[in-house]
C-alpha cells in the first residue's frame, strides 16, 4: 500500500469566497498531477479563519455552503482523488421563540464531485483569542474515511485542531478503524507554539499508535498570524516531517504500508529560533494586514529611537523600501543625534525619509494656551501636545496618500500607559504591540546580525541600540526617569498580565513592592487607552488585545 498525500499549507483571505475556493481547486489539480491522491486544507478553508460574527449571518453559511459545493464539482473529474475542506455549515433553529445553535465548524471529504461525509468538530477551543462556543455547536460524530485508489486505500481519522488537544476524538476514530491520523488546523502563533504543538500531537501519536499529519495554515488575519510549520510523525512518535514556516507550501506525504505499520516519509524543515519565528510573524503580520486590506503603502513616524527603527525594519522586509516611507518630526527637545542616526536608518533602509518640524505647531499651541495655563507649571500636558501633533500630521500624510501610518509602540508602554491617546498611538497598526521593551532590544541585535529577506544588512545604527530609550518630550528626558528598569517592568508585566500571577506572588518573588505597585496601577489605571489603541500583532501568549478582557470601572486591586 502506497498513498501520496500533500497538505495544502494555504494563506486564505476571510470573507473571500471564490478566491479561496480557487486556491482549493488549483492545489488539488496541482497535487494529482503530481501523483497526490489525498489533499488536506486547513481549518476553515472556505471561509477562512476566523470569519467571527459573519459566522452568525445565515447568508454567509448559505455562501459557504455554496462554495463547498463548487469546489466538489470542480473536482470531479479526478478519478480516487479525495479532498478535505474546512467550512462553517448549519445555523440557528426556533424552537417556542427560542434560538437553538446548530452551526458546526465542520470539515467535508470531497471526492469526485460528491461530499462524501461532513464532519463536526467536537472540542471548541473559548480561552486565549478562541471564541468557539460563541458560532459553534460541538459536533458528535466520528470520521474515518477511506484514501487513495482500489486496493491501496488508507483508513484515515479526521480530527479538527481543538480535537486533537484531546485524548477521546482521536481514540474513538482509532476505534472506528483508523489507520492513520488527518488534522486540520487553524492555532495562531506565538512564540513556541510551533513546537509545542509537535509535543503534543507526539503523546497524541503515541497513545493511539496512529502515525499523524498534521494540516496549518498560514498567513496573518488582523491581530493573528498563522505560521504553517505543517508536520508528520510516525506512530513511534518520531516527527517524520516538517514544512517551511511562515510561507505557502504543497507539504507532500508518502503514506507506505511497512508491514504491519504505516510509515510517512517527508522533507523535514530544521528547527528555527524563537527569534527567527518571531521576525517572520511580524513581517507576515505586517504583509498580510497592508496587502488584505488593501493598503498601498505605510508610513511611520522615525525618532531615533529603538521602537520606530525596529517598526521600520519589519516594515521594509514587509513591503519593500519604495513602499514604506519615514517622517522625522523634531521638537524643541529633539537631541542632535536622533535627527542623525534617523536619518541613517532611513538611507541603509533605502526608504523615502523627510524631516517635518513640529516646532511652528508646538509654539501655536501654547501660545494658544498661554492665559489658560498662565501660572501653572510644564507637565505631561505639554508633552503629549507634542505628540498629537506628531499624530494628527501623519495621520494626515495618510490621508492625502493612502498609506497606513504603522505605529510603534511597545507592550510595555501599553501597559503602563507611557504612550498619548490621539499622539504617539494615533495609527492604523500597531507593529510590535505585543513586544516588551526588552524584546525590542534584543530583536534589534537579532535583525542587525540576521538579513533574512536581503533588504539591508544591519540596518539599525549601533547608537539607537545602546543609547538609554527617551520620548525627548523635554529636556534631558529619559524613560526610566518615571519608570523601574525595563528588566524589571516588563518581568512584572509577564507576571502580572500575562501569567495572572497576584502582587503579593510578585513581591514574594523577590520584586521590590513599590516597583510592583507602581507598574500593576498603570496596568489597571490606563485600561482606557488601550481599548482606542489600534489592532496590533499577536506573538505572546497573551496580548492587549482578545485575550486581554477587563473592565475599565474597576476597583479590584490584587
């Protein structure tokens, strides 16, 4: 027995129908001219993951439907070809005036013009940025399917993504007679996911004795993005395969009868850093919200500093240097060196760079306020004018050209508020949102060793690297002015939000109180901005975004 299977590792668009339909289509003809007799697509293929509340509209479900129906019939005439595709199907029934769910995220096995089984998926993921049970009802049933042409067929147990996390789906399917394991997958990135999965799905080889492959997608939907890392592993728990990371790939299988066992033969892709995973999620991120939505171009405001150099760097690996352009914007408080080291970055960089004084602006405003504020001191008030106006022309850039202003602060200003709502955090996409100040860093020396898509080599001057970070708001400012040590803060930070570790856990952990209380205030204190602060790339396991739900009226202060 001998099966030649290949995996679809796609980069669907939500909402695009036809296209991805297409892709579908011109993937299974691709792979059976190539000997295939077996196509895996992703989670969700037709629709794209995740569709959210158009999964809650009977038109779009209605259109899926469709689309699931073309793609058969497109394919029918490839004989013993079979073809698996990821869909929404059912909907919502009445019953005494009461709505009862009945959408399934659902796979359907195609194979010569027919849907030969539909499969629910049973396990529906409702932590982290998953919101499963809010569209989907578990499915009940149990999917094995038979591959491959007569007498060299191959059993084989569908299991949807969440499905496979647990222990009963894949051990019912081995029950049903599965020879094998199929998984379909749509589990977005953060750093370690990739592996964790193949841990995973080894105990999950190992328990049933079913070798498995496993289908990912790729690409990046708004805050998510999608690494592919594609895998196969024999029923020994060895990782038999693996597919390239971060990009479109036909990950081909041969499925060989070894005796009494089923062996899988595949390329395997080496193993990457967290660090190489990390940069190909933010270019990919970057890539897929400007390109999906439509975006000519970006533009960014270039300081001098370490955040917008790494934003411009993602940038142009992202989109190409005639499509990112920078705006250096200095203020009475604007250190020499910044002016100098931008405009370096920028010609490494090869991009489009002009210098805008908010000077003439900064001195209307206050001159503007001049009696209100008669009397009173220079603050944060002052600061933050600076950086609306910084805001209000770039977004007016953006206007008149149509580029995206790409903003560029980090997980730690966020945190605490170190950023100005309508300023600094005015923008259409928020780069590295996910990203601790001292992540920052260390992809800076990451991107200035490494040229991985051959834009520039070392493209951050050494300088915006080693000098202390500073929003040059007023003179001789510096971060840590008002804040603890970035190593210090953003450890609090994990702790705090991203582990909901209590302070008093902290504090016993060996963190000064007064650090601790400071930096859990902020967090707590500017809830608010963050709810109007743009969408941003998810690359932690849990980011200011969907998986960060709390009330901005708030008083509880453990």
């Amino acid at each position: 027995m001998s099966l030649t299977l290949c995996v679809a590792q796609l980069n669907f668009v939500v909402g695009d129908l036809d296209g991805n339909a297409q892709k579908i289509i011109a993937a299974a003809n691709q792979a059976y001219a190539d000997g295939a007799r077996l196509l895996l697509t992703p989670e969700l293929s037709i629709c794209g993951y995740a569709a959210e509340d158009l999964f809650l509209r009977p038109a779009f479900i209605d259109a899926c439907n469709d689309a699931v129906n073309r793609v058969a019939s497109a394919l029918a005439g490839l004989k013993d070809m079979t073809v698996v595709v990821g869909h929404p199907t059912g909907g919502d029934r009445r019953t005494r005036s009461v709505a009862v769910q009945t959408r399934l995220n659902a796979a359907s096995v195609l194979c010569e013009g027919r849907v030969v089984v539909t499969y629910g998926k049973r396990e529906l993921p409702n932590y982290q940025v998953f919101d499963e049970r809010r569209y989907f009802t578990p499915g009940d049933s149990v999917c094995v399917f038979e591959a491959g042409p007569v007498g060299e067929r191959v059993r084989v147990g569908l299991l949807i993504c969440e499905d496979a996390w647990f222990e009963e789906p894949a051990r019912l399917a081995k029950d049903a007679g599965a020879q094998m394991l199929a998984v379909i997958n749509a589990s977005p990135f953060h750093v370690g996911k990739g592996y964790e999965r193949e841990a995973t799905m080894q105990e999950r080889v190992l328990a049933t004795g079913l070798p498995m492959v496993y289908a990912h997608l790729v690409g990046g939907q708004d805050e998510v993005v999608f690494e592919g890392h594609s895998f196969a592993i024999d029923a020994d728990g060895s990782v038999a395969g693996r597919a390239p990371s971060f990009k479109e790939n036909s990950f081909v299988v041969q499925v060989e009868q070894a005796q009494a066992a089923i062996k899988l033969v595949a390329t395997l892709e080496p193993m990457r850093s967290p660090e190489q995973d990390l940069w190909d999620a933010l270019v990919l991120g970057v890539r897929d919200y400007i390109g999906k939505n439509g975006f000519p171009g970006a533009i960014l405001g270039l300081s001098g500093g370490i955040d917008s150099a790494l934003v411009l760097a993602v940038a142009v690996d992202a989109l190409g240097a005639d499509r990112v352009r920078a705006i250096m914007m200095p203020s009475p408080y604007t250190a020499d060196i910044s002016w100098l080291d931008a405009r370096e970055m920028a010609q490494r960089m090869g991009v489009r760079y002009d210098e805008i004084s908010i000077v003439p602006e900064f001195e209307a405003f206050t001159a503007s306020l001049a009696g209100d504020f008669a009397g009173l001191a220079q603050d944060t008030t002052e600061e933050n004018i600076q950086a609306r106006i910084r805001g209000t022309l770039l977004m007016a850039l953006s206007n008149k050209h149509g580029s995206i202003v790409l903003t560029t602060g980090n997980k730690s200003e966020m945190a605490t508020g170190y950023c100005t709502l309508y300023g600094d955090m005015a923008g259409g996409f928020a780069v590295i949102k996910d990203l601790a100040k001292t992540l920052v860093f260390k992809m800076a020396h990451w991107r200035n060793v490494h040229d991985p898509y051959g834009t520039c080599v070392q493209p951050i001057p050494e300088r915006i690297i080693t000098r202390p970070p500073s929003a040059e708001l007023r003179p001789d400012q510096k971060d840590q002015d008002s804040l603890p040590p970035y190593e210090v803060l953003d450890a609090i930070v994990d702790r705090y939000m991203e582990n909901d570790q209590s302070i008093e856990t902290i504090v016993a952990a060996g963190f000064a109180r007064a650090d601790v209380e400071k930096v859990t205030r902020l967090i707590k204190i500017n809830e608010y901005k963050r709810r109007q602060a743009p969408v941003g790339i998810r690359v932690t396991h849990r980011s200011f975004g969907k998986d960060w739900r709390y009330p901005i009226t708030n008083r509880f202060r453990a």
